[in-house]
C-alpha cells in the first residue's frame, strides 16, 4: 500500500478532517487508517493508474517473449501460436476485468470524463468504460467535529470556555469536493461554529453559563447549516458537552452560594428558634389559661356550694321561724300546754333518778323540794299499786328498794 499523504494547510493536532491521494484499489484500507493525528480522512483522491492489472499484461509479455525464442528448439514449433494466443488471452481478461470497478462501501465515487465531472456513483461494483475515471471517493458516514469555544466573553464581561460537538454528513460530494478541501472546510466550519457560540454567549449572562448543556441548539444548528449549505454538507446535531465559566469566577461563585446557604441555613434556623420559643410560650399560655379556667371553675363551684348551703341555712331558718311561731301561736291557744309538757319533762327526768339507786340530786331552793316530793308521791303511787298485784316477797323487797331511794334523795 502506498503512502497516505495528508492534504492540508493545517497544522496537526488543530484539524481534524484530512482527505489522502491514494490508487483505487487501496481506497478500502485509506478509509479505515488512521493518521499519526488520529485522524481518518473523509474524501479520498485516486491516483492515475492503469485499471488493467499488471498481472494480466505481465502474463502477456511472458507468453509472447516464450513464442518469439521457442522456434529455437525443434520440439516446441507449435509455441508461437500457442503464446500469441496466451497473450491475447491475457489482455482481453485484463481489459475485461478493467471495466469493473468496486466503489467502497460507506463511500460515494465521483467520475469524471476528460477531466470534467461525469456523474456519482454508489458503493458497490460498477461497469465503467475506460474513457471515465473515479477521481474521489467521499464518505457518506456520520462525521463528529469538536468545536471548543475559549475565553468567550459574556454579558457581564465573563469568560466562558464551552465544548460543542457537531456532527455532519456530505450529501452533495460533487460540491464539496469541487468547492473546498477536507482541511479547509475545517477552518470553515470551525470558525462558522464559534462565531454563532460567541454571539449567543454573549447574549447571556455568567450565571447562566452552566445551564447551556442542557440548552436548545436547535437555532444554533440552523445558523450554521445556513454557512456550510453551499459547500453540501448537512448538519445532523449539534450539542454542547462543557460550559463553566473561569475556575477562579466559579471558585467565587461558589463561595458566595456557600455563604447564602449558610446565611439561609442560619436564617431558617433562627426562624425555627422563633418558632419554637412561640410554641413554648402558647403552651406556656394555654397552661395558664387552662389552670385559670380550672381556679374559675372551682370558684364557680365553691360559690354555688356556698349559694347552695345559704339558701339551705335560709331555708332551715325560715322553716324554725315557722316552727317558732307555730309554737307561739299553740301556746298562746294553749297555755297550759307548756306547762304539762315542762312538768312532764321533770317527770321523765325524775324516773330516770329514781331508778338509779346511786344517784344524788342535789336541791336548790324550797320549791325545788316541794317539786320533788310531788315527783316522790307521783312516782311511789304507782309502784305501790305494782306491789298490791304481786306477791308479798317483791312487795316487801320493793319497801327495802323505796326505803333505800329515799335514803339516797335525802
């Protein structure tokens, strides 16, 4: 296989699409191969050769070079014919098998006749007259291209850096190759891309710098197929894989985010202090409120109690006044009514002594003897009538009980 030879003004390591010249039948492996940039080319120029392999003419020249000095051996008369024959053989095989070409998979071949453009094929095997030769071979695959956007200010004058990864596919060779090299479209597209990341930078601010990988590039996209449209490439995505503004702008960032979150952690901690010291002092409240409610309560309680046992003292007094003044009222109807039942009291009291022989009473006034000798003869009268009704035994023990009574009264 012949040398790649790497078509292109770029600098290695800045481009990263590169087209080879190399013969037809080595195009396969050209597509495949990577350079020492690791680059695989995207279009591929052929060189000018014979399309009759060599082995064919070879054979030709063998078989006629045996004919011409076989005629100098008496066995082989017969050689001469029998070479030219080979030989010819050999050449219609070769041109025959010229007439086929096989277009690389993946790739699309561009024929020119006289060196003017004849048409496009696809890949596969193709019958082609010799007047036309395949003069490129351009790749139908996807190709990515990373377009990284440094130091693009925004618009509060803070640079960003943001990586944009692009991929595109050539629909129209015959353009391309007739309007750009594979180096030059990478200056082109390149310098397209950043031109329409750096206006649309500069339309947002530092803080919305981060938030661009997920932002839609779908307008972005368009303004870039609208500069690379006339060279017959379509673009098929457009993504932006990094943003993040200067470390230094984003360590201060950070740093200021720390400190409100801190200054918000303490804020809500303070408000949570807050709200919990005006949970403790509405408990403190209620318990007040509820011991209150139980004071009043029991006051309520103890005032009815107290207006309950009034009106009950009231009553009880009301019900002695009528008492009272029932009792009026009968003595004043009866007055010696008052007089049996005192006399009667005395009397009660009387028996009671008279039944304990050893109790002593102790009179007071003339009255109070004569009241007793009364209590004596009312009270004897009846026992002596009891000892007329029993035998002669208790009467006589009763006398000694009577003696021994009066004994104890004197």
């Amino acid at each position: 296989m012949a040398d790649q030879t790497p078509i292109g003004s770029t600098a290695a390591g800045s481009s990263q699409l590169t087209q080879v010249r190399v013969p037809l039948n080595e195009a396969t492996d050209a597509f495949a191969t990577r350079d020492a940039s690791g680059r695989t080319p995207i279009v591929v120029l052929t060189t000018r050769s014979m399309r009759v392999q060599r082995l064919f003419l070879i054979v030709a020249g063998i078989a006629i070079l045996v004919g011409l000095f076989g005629d100098r051996f008496a066995t082989l008369e017969k050689l001469l014919p029998i070479a030219i024959a080979v030989a010819v053989i050999a050449v219609v095989v070769g041109v025959i098998q010229s007439l086929y070409v096989r277009v690389p998979e993946g790739t699309n071949a561009i024929l020119t006749k006289a060196g003017k453009y004849d048409r496009t094929i696809g890949p596969g095997a193709h019958v082609i007259m010799p007047n036309l030769a395949v003069s490129h071979l351009v790749t139908r695959r996807e190709i990515p291209f990373e377009v990284p956007v440094v130091d693009a200010p925004t618009s509060d004058s803070v640079r960003a850096a943001v990586d944009v990864l692009v991929t595109f596919t050539i629909t129209e060779p015959t353009k391309f190759v007739y309007s750009i090299s594979a180096g030059d479209f990478d200056q082109v597209f390149q310098a397209a891309c950043q031109y329409v990341m750096r206006a649309m930078i500069r339309q947002i601010t530092s803080e919305q710098i981060n938030d661009l990988v997920r932002h839609d590039t779908g307008e972005l996209k368009a303004k870039v197929s609208e500069d690379v449209a006339p060279y017959g490439v379509t673009l098929q995505k457009m993504t932006i894989t990094y943003a993040r503004p200067p470390a230094d702008f984003q360590a201060s960032q950070e740093a200021r985010q720390l400190a409100v979150f801190q200054r918000d952690q303490q804020v809500e901690e303070q408000a949570l202090a807050q709200r919990r010291q005006a949970s403790q002092e509405a408990l403190s409240r209620q318990q007040i409120v509820a011991q209150v409610e139980r004071q009043r309560e029991e006051l309520q309680v103890q005032t009815q109690t107290a207006e309950m046992r009034m009106q009950v003292t009231e009553l009880e007094m009301q019900a002695q006044e009528l008492r009272l003044g029932r009792l009026e009222e009968l003595l004043r109807k009866y007055p010696n009514a008052a007089k049996w039942e005192w006399e009667s009291a005395q009397l009660e009291v009387a028996r009671a002594l008279a039944g304990n022989t050893r109790a002593f009473l102790q009179v007071g006034t003339a009255s109070d003897i004569v009241q007793t000798l009364m209590v004596r003869q009312l009270t004897s009268e009846p026992i002596a009538q009891a000892q007329t009704d029993k035998p002669s035994g208790q009467s006589e023990d009763k006398s000694n009980g009577q003696m021994i009574d009066l004994a104890a009264e004197q």
